[in-house]
C-alpha cells in the first residue's frame, strides 16, 4: 500500500496554497479510492503556462537556503532531520514535496541537490534516496495540513532539552516566549524512531490547528505557509527555550509575565509577523548567497 493511501481516510480533503514569487496556486488533494489503492485528482490554476517550471526552481531555492541558514544557527545535527517544501512538480504534473536526500549535510544542500517526492513517498525528482522516516513523517503533515506548505523537524538543543522534562511547558517568562501563546502543540507519547507512515498522520493530528509541535523525548517542528514563517519560528522557538532553560538551572524561581501582557504582546507580534519573518530569511538568504553561491546550483 502506497504512503498516501496509509495517510488520508476515504473521506480527507487536503488543501496546499502554493505562493511562488508572490503568486498564488491553489491545489486540492482529493483521495479517490480505487480498490484498494489511494489515489489523487490535483486540480491547479496556475497564473500563466509553464509557471510551474519558475515556481519548483523558486521552492527549491529558498529550501536549500533554509538548510544552509539553519546550519549557519548550529541548529542541525549531523545528517541527521529534515526540511520539506510542497511545490508544483517541475513536469507539471501535480506537486511534489522537496526534500534533502539522504545523507547529505545541510551545508551542501544546493537547489538541484534536493529531491521531489510524490504524493505516494516515491522519488520523482532529483538522485538520491529520501529517508524513510522523512517521507513519513512530513508527507502526512503536508497532506492532512493545509496551512503547513513548509515543515521543519529539528533537534535543537534547547526546545529539545525542554521536551526532556516531565512537564515541558514553554513558559511565558520572557518576551520572546508570548509570541508563542497558546501555538505550542505537545505530544507526551513518544513512540520510538519514526518508520511508519501511520506517524505523520498521528503527528498531524497532534499538531491540530497550530503551527509548533514539542515532541517530548525527540525534537521539535515548525510548520508555515512560507519558508519564511517556518523558519523565523524554528530560530525564536529556540531562543525562547534556550532563556527559559538557562534562567532554570539556576534553581530560582522564574518570574513569569501576567497573562494580560502575555496577550497583548502575542497580538503585538501577529501584527507584523510575517514581514518580520521575510525580514530576517532574506537577511540570512544575502549572508548565504555571498559566502555561498553554489547554493543556486
């Protein structure tokens, strides 16, 4: 049985805007059951013919970015953890999910090293393998997600040193931690290493209607409708855990914000959000493009 049929139920319908170059592209997912095998109609309006050739070379090249400017933070390990783009497939027919093949270090990552993933887990696009426990978990919270277009999955050092903890509660004890206001999802359950596609379907329903996942005993994933979003949520996510983590080993008691301050700061930051993001990425995106040209091959 294919990845996707695993994934989706009889009745899910699955949504993916895709946003390339500032232009819109709506894609719906809908799972047609033949026997036993899950398959899917993919309905595109594109802005102009051929625009899926510019949009998939446009996703590949802010993803491959995002893995040489999370490199550049020291928030990836080894060859270790996965970025994932949904985008059209350069053949035109329907999306594929981009992704880093396997083994390759996130420094190295350029825009045509990365592979692009079918709706079924197979590999369309590219040369190399994608890890199995990449597919699973990313396919499925791409396809029962609509607002996640780009998922993160890190081990950073301290969102994941929180989630070692009984109680792993991102608490407001720090400006940067109201950003994140009732957007943490938690999942306690740990279920060992992640070779089974019934996890991404788990995890996206753990995940539910926010946009961070802490997955206790394991790492954590930021999901965004922009490589952008994922990835200003990936690094303050970790700076608000590494505050709180360092001012708890000191053994004192944490002086959390009031709760009304907490909200208003949370409204404060989803009011310039976005451009807040975009900010930041294309900073990062002119740091890698100087040092690192090759990025674009």
């Amino acid at each position: 049985m294919s990845i996707a049929s695993k994934l989706l139920s009889r009745r899910s319908v699955c949504s993916v805007t895709l946003m390339p170059n500032g232009a819109v592209t709506t894609y719906r997912l809908r799972p047609i059951l033949l026997g036993q095998i899950a398959r899917f109609s993919c309905e595109a309006r594109s802005p102009d013919p051929g625009s899926h050739v510019q949009a998939n070379r446009a996703a590949r090249f802010e993803l491959a970015v995002a893995y040489r400017a999370l490199e550049r933070y020291k928030l990836h390990e080894g060859v270790c953890n996965h970025l994932s783009l949904m985008c059209p497939a350069a053949s035109g027919r329907g999306q594929v999910m981009l992704i880093i093949p396997h083994g390759q270090h996130w420094s190295q990552v350029t825009r045509s090293s990365l592979l692009g993933v079918d709706e079924h887990g197979q590999v369309v696009e590219g040369n190399g393998q994608a890890e199995t426990s990449a597919v699973s978990i990313h396919l499925g919270l791409h396809l029962c997600n609509q607002d996640a277009r780009c998922v993160m999955h890190a081990h950073t050092p301290y969102a994941t040193s929180l989630g070692l903890l009984k109680d792993p509660s991102l608490l407001m004890c720090h400006q940067i931690s109201t950003r994140f206001h009732n957007r943490v999802a938690y999942d306690p359950g740990y279920q060992g290493m992640a070779y089974e596609v019934e996890e991404g379907r788990r995890l996206a329903s753990v995940l539910g209607s926010k946009d961070i996942l802490m997955m206790c005993n394991h790492g954590i994933i930021t999901s965004g409708r922009s490589v952008a979003m994922a990835f200003d949520l990936m690094y303050y996510l970790e700076r608000a855990c590494m505050f709180q983590m360092i001012a708890m080993a000191t053994g004192k008691q944490l002086n959390t914000i009031p709760d009304d301050m907490v909200k208003y700061n949370c409204e404060v930051f989803k009011g310039d959000e976005e451009d807040y993001a975009n900010k930041h990425f294309n900073a990062m995106k002119d740091i890698i493009l100087n040092d690192s040209p090759d990025v674009k091959n």
